[in-house]
C-alpha cells in the first residue's frame, strides 16, 4: 500500500470524525413532554422542541426543561399554633413549569427556594390557627399554603398545582388528652345509643299494649252487638211465632202454666187483668157445671183451692 492511499484514508477517517463530532454537538432529540432553551454566546434565544434540534456547535448551549408535573417533599416541620401548641407538619408540594425560558432565568434552584418558601408560609398560616383548627381543617390550610406559594412562583414561570399536608403530629401530652376525649366521646355515644334503644322499646311495647286495647274493646263491642242483634232478631222470631197462635191455643198454654203454679205452695197469685180476663170464660163454665154462682170480684178460685185475685 502506498503512502498516499494510507494519507487518503487516514484524512478520511479524520473527516468522518469531525462530522461526528459535529453532529453529536449540533444535534439535539427532544421529547414531547421536555423543552430545550438555547444560549447563543451567553443570550437567550427562545425555547426549541420537540424533535429534533439543531445547535451551532460552540457558540449554542442548551438547558433541558421537563414540563410534566412533579412533587417536592417537605419534610417534618415543627410549627408553633395561635394556642402556643407545638406541632409537626410535612406536606407535599405539586408544581409544573408553564413559562420555559422565565424558569431557567429567573430561578436557579427551584427545589431549594421553593421549600424555603413553603416552610416560611407554613409557620405565618399556622400562627393564625388553633391547634383544633389546625387538625380539623386540613383543606382550608392546604388552600391557603396553595395560593400564597403561587403568588411567588407565579414570577419563577411555575405553577403550584396543589399543596397536600400528608401529616400533623401533635406533642404527646395532647394526643393523651385527645385519646381520653375520644374514649369519653365514644362512651358518651355508648350510653346515648343505649338509652335510646331502651325509650324505643318502651314505645313499643306501649304502643303494643295500646293495640292490644284497642282490639280487645272492638272485639267486645263487636260481641256486644252481635248478641243485641241476636236477641233482637230471636225477639223478632218470637213475636212473628205469636202472632200467628189463636186464642185457644193460648189458652192451653196458659191452663199448662196454671197447672205448674197449682202445684206450688203458695195459696194466693196476683195475676194481670188481662190474664183474668182471658180465664173468666174457664172460670164460668167451672161454676156452671158445679152450680154455684160466679163471684161478683174478679177472684178466680181454682178447683185445688187456689185464689186467684186480679191486680
């Protein structure tokens, strides 16, 4: 091999590693959720991307921006409450960068300013709350810290999308005092639940025993009409039957009753003038065939010796 086909190739060789070079320098691949921001001997010349972006080697410098939403984590923070209560508060911080070329220029180290910034809110918001308050209204503070951190890194080209506390650890002797206050709550709820049941039972069975009542005394007047309503109807029976028997037969009736007193002890009957006067016919032919005169007062002697004097 001669000596310039070994200076060809080695200038050959020197070439494509200077193209290399070149490109490795000049060509950048940008994703879809990142930006680039190019420095041209040290200025600002805007945002580049996604794709692919070309860079002058040397004289161009770019920053990687991720624009997707991301988390800070604050770690325990000892808080002083309006109550003088000493509590420990770590949240979550989420944030994403709406302002490419403002972020990289205005804000060296995001993470560090903003949890200083966090932490400083955090103190000035809890100041102004009571312990209770502070434990009881969560999303009010998270609401709060949320909106003061945006007003700041508005500026930054950030927004705070959302602040959540993810704990509040109260000193030891308050957790004390809370646990007894649950346990005194939770016996209170026991005795109220339990006296309710039993005033809910008592009006049952009260209203169980009125029912009651009130059935027994529909179902007595309910047999109370229907025996008046038998003893009308059998009366109603009786009266139909009587209307229908003639004189003698009640005549019979009555000589078959008579016979009946007749064998009684008693010498002397007070009977209803309607009575006697149905027996006078009885009495006369009596009279007539034993041939002694009818007495002028309406005394009927019966053949046993028995008188039987009119009312």
């Amino acid at each position: 091999m001669s000596s310039s086909t070994i200076t060809t190739i080695v200038l050959f060789l020197l070439l494509v590693a200077i193209v290399g070079v070149f490109a490795y320098l000049s060509i950048r691949i940008v994703k879809e959720y990142q930006r680039l921001v190019v420095f041209r001997l040290g200025r600002s010349i805007g945002e580049r991307g996604p794709g692919v972006v070309l860079l002058i080697p040397i004289a161009d410098q770019a920053v990687r921006i991720d624009l997707r939403e991301q988390f800070l984590q604050i770690p325990h923070q000892t808080c002083i409450t309006k109550d003088n209560a000493p509590i420990s508060i770590d949240f979550l911080i989420y944030w994403k960068v709406i302002d490419v070329v403002t972020s990289v220029l205005n804000v060296a180290n995001f993470a560090g300013a903003s949890q200083g910034l966090a932490t400083t809110h955090l103190r000035a918001i809890i100041g102004d709350i009571v312990l209770d308050d502070v434990l009881a209204q969560r999303d009010r503070i998270n609401q709060v810290l949320r909106s003061k951190l945006d007003d700041v890194t508005e500026r930054w080209g950030v927004k705070v999308t959302t602040v959540e506390i993810r704990e509040i650890v109260p000193p030891r002797e308050v957790q004390e005092a809370m646990n007894r206050q649950m346990s005194a709550e939770r016996n209170r709820r026991a005795t109220v639940t339990e006296a309710e049941g039993r005033r809910q039972a008592t009006i049952t069975v009260a209203e169980g025993d009125k029912l009651s009542a009130i059935l027994k005394a529909e179902g007595e007047r309910q047999a109370r009409i229907l025996q008046a309503e038998g003893y009308a109807l059998a009366l109603d029976t009786i009266n139909g039957v009587a209307r229908l028997i003639d004189s003698q037969t009640m005549t019979l009736q009555y000589l078959d009753a008579f016979k009946q007193i007749g064998a009684a002890d008693s010498t002397k009957l007070v009977l209803p003038m309607e009575l006697v006067g149905m027996l006078r016919p009885i009495a006369e032919a009596i009279q007539r065939a034993g041939g002694t005169a009818i007495p002028s007062s309406p005394e009927v002697v019966l053949t046993n010796g028995v008188k039987v004097g009119v009312d």
